[in-house]
C-alpha cells in the first residue's frame, strides 16, 4: 500500500455541498486501433525485447499464483492486454514483494506489474499513471467490539505485511502500539484469526479476497473509515522514460477503451476512478481539514477552560453534526427521535420533520426478528453501548444494510437521558463482498460453482440423504477430445467449447441438482434425494448424447464425448465427499479405459470387499511375523470310561487390540490364499513342538490338527509332512492325526485318497471333520483311509430339541460302526448333551462339558483334576423301548417349542398340535395295548400328554381373536404343564437305565 488520500468523510465535514457536485468524469473512448507509439518507442522495444514483467506470487487480486499454477490478477490481464495491443513481446514471471523490486533495480526485470506509489518509492522507480484506487482499513475478529477506530489501536498488537506504506502510515500516527510484520496480508489475517494480533491494516480488496477464497470472511469484520487510499500503478527502474511512456499510453487506451472497467469490474467489481479527476484540487480541503482539526483542539480546551464559551463550542459541534457523512440520530430516553442530521435524510430518505418525535423502529426491514433487537437493547442498557450490523428500509422501500453504532448517554445523575445512533450505508461494501464471494465460489470461464462451493453441496446433499433415507449420485464427466482441440485451436476456441458444453449440461438437469467444474475439461454433476438410482442411468445416457452433439464455432463443427464415472450414496455409506469423488473419478477412468463415450458405475461394495480382504491378509501376515497367533488345546474322551483320547490344536489370534480372537473371525480371510499354507504348515511345527515338550514332562498326549484343503491339495505336501515328522523322534504311530473337512476332501476324492494312504504309511492318521455337511455317501466313504468320523455339531446342539439331528445322529453311528471307523462327537456343550449321546451309543466326545480350549501349559492342571460326571458313568447304551422315550421327549419338546412360539409372536404359521399322532402319543398307545394296564408312572404321562393336548389346541384356536392377556395365561399353561410331563418323563428313563444296569 502507498501513500494516502485525504479521507473524503473529513472533506465533508468543511465542504458536504461541494463534495455532493464532484462526479468521476467518464473518458472519452478511444479511437479504434493499437496504441500508437513514436519511432524512438518501436526502437526502444526492438532493441530490448521481450519485455519481462514481475509480479509477486501472493497478492490477489492484482496479482498471484492460482492452484493450477497459472499467473492471474487484474494487473496481470492488463500487462497482457497492453503488449498485445502495443505490439511487442512480453514475458511473465513472478516471485515475492521485495525480490520483485530488487529484480528491476538489477536490470533483470523491466517492469513491475503491480506496484503502490510512495515517495521513498518514487526516488527508485518512475511511476505510470494511476491505474486503480486501493482503500486501506482496519480488520478485526468478528467478537472483538473494543476496537471500532484507529485510536482504538493504541496499546494492541496490529499486524501488516513487512515493507507495505501501512507500517509507514502507523508509524505517524501517535499511538504506542506492537507492530507484527508478517510476509504478506493472508499471513496478517490469520495472526488475527489465531490470536496473534489483535488487529491488522492492509488493502481492502486483498483482504477481503482472501477472506472469502478461503472461507474465513465469517471470522474477521472491516471496522471505521478507510484509514487511505493508495494509487496502484506499474513501475520501471529510475530513468527508463520510454518504457514509462509506452506504458502510458497503455494505460490511457485501456481507460478509453473500457478496458480497466471491465478489468475492475471482473477482478472487484467497484467504480474506477475517473481519468479527469483533479487531485490538485484538493489541496483546499486538506487546509481546511488542518483548520477542522485546530478548531477542535482549541475547542477542547477552551471548554475545559471556560464554561462561559459553552454556546460557541456547542455551535461547533452543532456544525459538526450537520456535515458529518455518518446518518446521526438522537433519540430521549424513551427512543423518541429529538434529533436527525442532514446524512440521515440522504441515506434513508425521510426529511427531519418526518421523523420528528417517532421510533426509530419506522425504519426496520422485518430482516431481523424481535430475538435481535430484545439482545441489541439488553446489551445497549448494560454496557452502555452496541455495534454491528443491520439492516434497515428507506423511505421509497428499499432495504439496505448499514454499520451501526449506538451510545447511551447519562445525566450527572447517572439517569439515562439520551441515546445516540451513529450509523453507515455499507451496500457498496457489502456488493463488493458480494463479488468476491462469488470470484471465490464460482468459475470464472463458465459460472458454474467451483471445487470449494461443490464439496459443500455435496456435503449437504449427503446429510440431508442421512435424515430422509434418499441416496445421492454423483457423475465425474472428463471431455474426450478436448485437448486436442485445445491444442490445435488455442484457448479462446476450448474455453467456447467448455462454456458451450456446461450450457448443455445445465439445461439438461433439475434446478435441485449441481453443475460444477473442476478444472480443465472436468465437470462434476451432484444429484441429491434420489429414490431409484435406475433412472440417474437413464439421465447419463442423454447426457452423453448431449455432449456428443457439433459444437459451431465460427462455421467450423467441432466435437467431443464424454467418459463418466458414476457413483451412488447411501445413507448408511460412512464416507466423506473428497472420497465420493475420488470413487467417481476411479469409475471414470473405467469408463475411460473401456472405450470412452460412456460411463461406468463404481462398485461400492467390491472395492470395500477387495481392500478389506487385502488389509486383513496383509495384517494376518504381519502377525504371523510378530508371533501373535497361538495354539490353544482341547481335550478329546471318552465320556463313560474318562479316558483321554488325545487334544485337538485349535489356532487362536492374540490380537494387541482386540484380544483373543476365535478362528472364524479371521480364517475366512485367507480361504484358498497361499497365506493359508504358511499358516497351516506353523500350526504343525508349533503342535509337535508342543508334544514333544509333554513327553519331556512324561505325559503322552495324540494331537490333532486341522489341514486346510489347499495345503493338502499342493503336491509335496506329503514329502514336507514327512520332513516335519521326521523332526520328532518322539512321534509314534498315531500321535499325529489330521481332520480334513468332509467338504475339503469331496473336491478331489482320489487325490485326498492317495495323500491319506501314503501319510499312514509314516504313522500319521487321519478324521474326516465336521461329517455329515458334506455329501456323506457310501460309495466315497469306502475309498478315505480315514480311521475317525467326528459328527458336526450342529447335530450334536440341536440334538435335544429337533428329532431330525437325533435321527442324523443315530444313522452316522450306524455308518460308523458299518465301516469300523471310530466316531467321536463334537459340540457336547452340557450334561445332558453328553447322557443323551451316551444312550444313543456315542462313547467318544468333545465339547465345553469336558473341557473349553485352554492353553498348552494347562493342560497338565487339566489332566489332574478331569473326571466325568457321575450321571455319565451310571449312562447305559439304551434299550429300544427306552431310545423310543428319548425320541418321544425330543418330538415333544421341539411340538410345545412351535406352539409356544406361535403363541407369543416369534412365529407367523400355527404349528401342527396333533397329539394322538405325535411320537409320544404313539409310543403311549403301543404301551397301552401291549399290557393290561398302564403302571401308576405311564398312567401320570399319558394324564399330563392329553391335558397339553387341550390346552394347546384351546389356545391355537384363541390366537386369531383372543385378547393379549388370555393368550398369555393360556401360554404360561401350556409351557407349565410341557416342563411337567418332560420331567416325569425323563425321570421314567433315567428309572429304565438304573433298571438295565442292575439287570
């Protein structure tokens, strides 16, 4: 910033009604053509070409570095415009502030681009003419109300950017104050944003449009009068006359052409100054502002002095009230306006007797709610002031918005006697603000919103599909063969075409949907609240037809097609919109890819499932190198004898933030991966390791694992099965066994064959697992050398309440003993599981009855203190009569299980309640006709059968019609009267098995 102007608020005060006749004179405009330079200036520029022009990298918007890297500004474009229209070559480079002057003082530079006048400056450099006027002001956090006026600044820290006029103004000024210098005005705002400095000077237009370019114009606010106006200009090295009158002439044909204005009006959008305007002029009023200002402090102490020159000194004041710029109000302590200055009438319209005696209220908008002027009066009473921002209404009904101040002014009484408004019209402020909000948010080539105003859309749209369960798709459209026109046309021809094509796409859409470009050829399209993501494919076929139709530019047809990626948002999606686009943008190069001139829809759902399973692959590797996975032990019975058969190794993940981790939640994961062989082949090195450490300690214990097909698959498993084994001497025949699933082995039935045949002739035997999941066939069956079947659990766990898994199970032991394989039972999670596979025949078991998977050096306390329940040890193998019983108890209990259900609403179908063809009501018949009577124990079975056969047919018929509260008393009769008769049937067949055991 440069040396100031007089601030023209004082001239008023002297002289408002010659103020009020001045107007900016409009140049004439230019006669049509180049600029006309003499010989010696063609000469000059022949000689010295190209013409190499400085600017600074951060100083928008006269001049700075955008994102893509490209040199812009006003300043910049006026530079260009003067070369083109001189006729001379010109190149463009940048750097900082000081090192800008430095390099056109050492010649490597010819002219500074953009440059404030001074006259420390002007004793270095020769200065064009004016080209723009820049107000200097004061800015503020926005909560901050204690600084409103350069005096406030006394005693603060006040931030400006090193080596601008500002420091040298702030330095005449009498205030003790902390200057914080800092390398350029974004840096001085965010001093004050962080705190570190109270306050900043600098160049309202800069300031502004980097408050608003990076969304921060909501925490800093503009207080008082432009402090000076600084004169913009370019600048050469001292003496370079003929560069300076090229330049000139530059500037002049600029001003007559309208070409400043319109540089000024896209870059600030704020009233040029006019080519004519005298500044000599006003030399008249800065004598009379110095005389202002002699009068005032002679007033003062006058006043302090005399009291008998009250009527002079009010008459001054008087004079000052009418001529200030400021509309002034005086209202009494009810807020009656007493008072109003001839601002006022200007500003709002109404003449001083209009408002005589009335509220000020006459003058609200309806903008504000009465929430606003309920806190503006309750902070007014208590601080005894308020400033900020309102809006109010003319007189002719024109809304406009101004910056107010309000005072209240007290008696000797300390009564409230007066209040004060003092107040500004800030419309051209706020227009200003205007315009840089939309340079900040808006393309400038195609007036769509740009990158900073998409990301919010974008944002928004997805919270608004969170609450109404809407999705949100987004199309990412890259122009195919738009560079090659670009390159073949120039620029003015490809931004015809991108303007041409965002016309296309805008027109094409709903008003509730965002057109937005990204840069180059790149536009994103956001469609919110949509409801069937079917139709948005529809719409981007018309879209692409739409892009694909001739642009006519200038008689010539050019074209161009569009690859888009399409992505669809929902509303349980936990994703952010940089990552939506940047899926959108993956599909669009799939589109790309795939032949261009079409879209491609992105896979939300495969791309989480592929890295997924790639992060957990990757970290299973990871822990497999930290030693995280460990072999937990689970003990193998026999449940009658309580002999212990051996231990199955069963891999637990010791994972550092989720604990102990079960092999189901991290397996899966590297299904059929080669990760699963190195896995499985440190399972059995860790599992005989762990042998060989019991049978140190003398305990001999058979270990089991688990062999995943594509280990047993690979084909020299057998010869590094027969290594590892060979690395324990301790290893006898049968110590090892491994459980191939029944699935796994259904694959590749000869193979797996071959593999058991020649693993046994190590000593190495072998269980099919899980059996009877698979299909479990006779004709397979024969050809594994398998010496152990272990039934599925689930058979095992359900084998109390679903007479189908009791009748798998009874099959299975039949098959089992068919083919003399052993069979084991896997699952025995309670007492009763293990009673009832001890009548069925089952001996062998495994399961949280017995013993949960422990850790190796457990085992040993295990082995100590293991002994089988005694209910188990007095369990005889069944009597067909008694297996009879055991299957009318299942039957029943899994009847009363779905009639109870339906009852209580867990299922919508009523179940069949037959009792007379139920298993029990069967089994009671036969004991009835095949002996003369009942004994006192069948005759109490049959009695509680027939009254749950009553009551559940009773309450069957209720549930259709039935209140809630008879329904569930009819429920809790039934369940009461089921647990009876179970109880006193299973107390005839534990009686039935101590009669066969004493027999």
């Amino acid at each position: 910033m440069d040396a100031p102007q007089p601030r023209r608020w004082q001239y008023i005060a002297l002289g408002s009604i010659l103020l009020l006749s001045l107007v900016y004179t409009v140049p004439s405009a230019a006669e049509p053509g180049g600029i006309l330079l003499t010989e010696e200036e063609r000469l000059f520029l022949e000689q010295n070409e190209p013409i190499v022009f400085v600017s600074q990298t951060r100083y928008p918007p006269f001049e700075f570095i955008d994102a893509n890297q490209q040199r812009r500004g006003m300043m910049v474009e006026l530079a260009q415009w003067i070369a083109t229209e001189a006729g001379f070559h010109a190149e463009f480079t940048d750097t900082v502030f000081q090192q800008a002057q430095q390099r056109v003082l050492s010649g490597d530079a010819h002219v500074l681009t953009s440059f404030f006048y001074s006259e420390a400056r002007d004793q270095q450099f020769d200065f064009t003419q004016t080209v723009f006027e820049v107000p200097a002001s004061i800015f503020v956090a926005t909560q901050r109300p204690d600084i409103a006026m350069v005096s406030d600044l006394d005693g603060k820290r006040v931030a400006t950017q090193r080596s601008d006029y500002a420091k040298e103004f702030l330095a005449t000024l009498d205030l003790d104050f902390e200057l914080v210098e800092t390398d350029d005005f974004a840096s001085a705002a965010q001093a004050v944003i962080e705190g570190s400095a109270d306050a900043m000077v600098g160049d309202e237009q800069i300031v502004l449009y980097y408050l608003y370019s990076n969304g921060l114009h909501e925490l800093m606010k503009r207080v008082g009068e432009p402090l000076y106006v600084g004169l913009n200009a370019m600048a050469v090295a001292e003496g370079n006359h003929l560069l300076q009158s090229i330049l000139d002439k530059g500037v002049d044909h600029a001003r007559a052409s309208g070409t400043l204005d319109r540089l000024h009006e896209k870059w600030v959008g704020a009233e040029l100054p006019g080519r004519s305007f005298a500044w000599q002029a006003y030399w008249p009023y800065a004598a009379g502002l110095a005389l202002l200002v002699a009068m005032v402090v002679a007033w003062n102490v006058r006043l302090r002095q005399l009291v008998s020159r009250k009527t002079a000194e009010l008459e001054l004041a008087a004079s000052v009230f009418r001529h200030a710029r400021e509309g002034i109000v005086i209202t009494d302590a009810k807020g009656d306006i007493i008072e109003v200055n001839e601002a006022f009438t200007r500003i709002t319209g109404y003449q001083r007797d209009e408002v005589m005696g009335k509220n000020p209220r006459l003058l609200q908008s309806g903008h504000q709610e009465v929430g606003f002027y309920r806190a503006l009066w309750k902070e007014l009473l208590e601080k005894g002031a308020w400033e900020g921002e309102l809006w109010n209404r003319r007189k002719n009904g024109e809304n406009y918005p101004e910056l107010l101040t309000i005072s209240k002014v007290c008696d000797k009484q300390g009564q409230t006697s007066h209040f004060v408004a003092v107040f500004t019209d800030i419309s051209r402020q706020k227009e200003h603000e205007r315009q840089l909000e939309s340079m900040a948010f808006f393309d400038g080539l195609t007036g769509l919103p740009n990158r900073i105003l998409l990301a919010d859309r974008l944002r928004q749209a997805m919270l608004a599909a969170r609450r109404s369960g809407c999705k949100v798709s987004l199309a990412y459209i890259d122009l195919d063969g738009f560079k090659e026109i670009n390159d073949r046309l120039g620029h003015d021809v490809g931004d015809r075409v991108l303007v041409t094509i965002a016309e296309r796409l805008t027109s094409a859409l709903r008003e509730a949907d965002t057109v937005a470009r990204l840069g180059g050829d790149e536009f994103i399209i956001v469609f919110p609240e949509q409801r069937d993501v079917v139709t948005v494919s529809g719409l981007i076929v018309r879209l692409l037809r739409h892009i694909a139709e001739p642009i006519d530019i200038e008689e010539t047809l050019l074209q161009v097609s569009g690859s888009i990626g399409v992505v669809h948002f929902s509303p349980e999606d936990e994703i952010e919109p940089e990552q939506l686009i940047r899926q959108a943008d993956q599909a669009m190069y799939q589109a790309k890819q795939a032949g261009k001139n079409r879209f491609h829809i992105f896979d939300a759902e495969h791309d989480r499932a592929v890295r997924g399973h790639h992060e957990s692959v990757e970290r299973m590797r990871q822990a497999l190198a930290d030693d995280e996975f460990v072999l937990y032990y689970q003990p193998k019975v026999n449940m009658a004898t309580g002999e212990v058969l051996g231990v199955e190794a069963l891999i637990r993940w010791q994972h550092p933030e989720r604990g102990l981790l079960a092999p189901a939640s991290f397996l899966p994961a590297i299904q059929q991966h080669p990760l699963a062989i190195v896995l499985g082949e440190w399972v059995l090195a860790e599992a005989l390791s762990q042998f060989d450490a019991w049978v140190d300690a003398g305990i001999r214990l058979p270990v089991s694992i688990n062999i995943d097909a594509i280990q047993i698959q690979q084909g020299d498993f057998v010869e590094r099965l027969r290594a590892e084994v060979e690395c324990h001497p301790s290893l006898g025949p049968g110590d090892l066994e491994l459980e191939v699933l029944e699935t796994n082995a259904l694959e590749d039935i000869p193979h797996v064959a071959s593999v058991m045949s020649s693993c046994r002739a190590f000593g190495v035997a072998f269980a099919l697992d899980d059996f009877g999941t698979g299909y479990s066939s006779l004709s397979y069956l024969r050809h594994f050398p398998a010496s152990v079947l272990k039934i599925d659990r689930s058979f095992v766990r359900d084998m109390l309440d679903n007479p189908a898994d009791l009748t798998m199970l009874e099959a299975v032991l039949g098959l089992a003993v068919a083919f003399r394989r052993g069979i084991i039972a896997e699952g025995v999670e309670t007492l009763l599981h293990g009673r009832m596979l001890l009548a069925m025949g089952y001996e062998l078991g495994q399961g949280y009855a017995i013993a949960r998977p422990m850790p190796a050096d457990a085992i040993p306390d295990w082995l100590q203190t293991w002994r089988p329940d005694e209910s188990w040890r007095q369990r005889q193998c069944a009597l067909p009569e008694e297996r009879q019983a055991i299957y009318a108890m299942v039957d029943h209990r899994a009847c009363a299980a779905g009639v109870l259900n339906y009852l209580r609403g867990a299922q919508s179908e009523p179940p069949e309640a037959n009792c007379n063809q139920c298993r029990l009501g069967v089994w009671l018949s036969c004991r009835e006709r095949g002996q003369a009577g009942l004994t006192p124990k069948m005759k109490r079975i049959a009695s509680l059968h027939a009254s749950y056969g009553q009551l559940a047919q009773e309450a069957l018929l209720l549930k259709p019609g039935g209140s809630s509260e008879d329904l569930h008393q009819h429920a809790s009769q039934v369940a009461q009267v089921s647990e009876e008769l179970q109880d006193v049937l299973q107390f005839w067949i534990n009686e039935s098995n101590l009669a066969q055991g004493k027999l």
